[in-house]
C-alpha cells in the first residue's frame, strides 16, 4: 500500500490535509452552494412581488387621482349652478371648523 493511500485509511494528512478536513470543507461549500442558490429564489420572488405591490399602488393612485378630478369638476358646478348655496356652505363649514380648532 502506498504512503498516500496508507494516510488516507488512517486520516493522516496528505499534503497537509486530511481526508476529514477536506470532506468537511467540501461538504460546507454544498451547504454554502444550497443556501447561495435558496437565497437567490427568495431573492426573485421578493422583487417579484415587489414590482406586483408597486404597479397596485400605481394604479391606486391613478384610480384616487381621476376620484378627486371627478369630485372637484362636481363641486365647481355646483358652485357655478347654485352660488348662493354654495357660499353658505362655505361659511358654515368655516364657521364649524374654527369651532373644533378652538377646542
């Protein structure tokens, strides 16, 4: 049996190493390797949903933008319909709001 193949059987280093410690420092970089590549999916699923929450919010704000257009065209046609009413309105809401400003 040869030196190398002797030290082998026996976990003798060989060239500095033994079969242990190499076993070892292969068997962490699989771990490693596994764990590179979960992180790497985990990764793609979160800017995955992060572009879907993303493009939600936009259209969120898009549908909230057209809302508010739509109410303020409503109030100023009110306001040119009915000037009277709507100036009353406006003061009492002033009146009201200064009321709970007080407070």
């Amino acid at each position: 049996m040869s030196r190398q193949a002797q030290a082998t059987a026996s976990n003798e280093p060989v060239n500095g190493t033994s079969t242990a410690s190499r076993r070892a420092a292969e068997k962490a970089h699989a771990v490693i390797d596994e764990t590179a590549n979960k992180a790497e999916a985990v990764e793609e699923q979160l800017r995955d949903r992060a572009v879907r929450a993303g493009e939600k919010v936009e259209a969120s704000q898009e549908a909230a933008a057209e809302q508010i257009k739509s109410s303020l065209a409503k109030a100023e046609a009110f306001a040119k319909e009915r000037p009277l009413t709507a100036a009353g309105i406006a003061f009492a809401s002033g009146v009201l709001a200064a009321a709970v400003l007080r407070r």
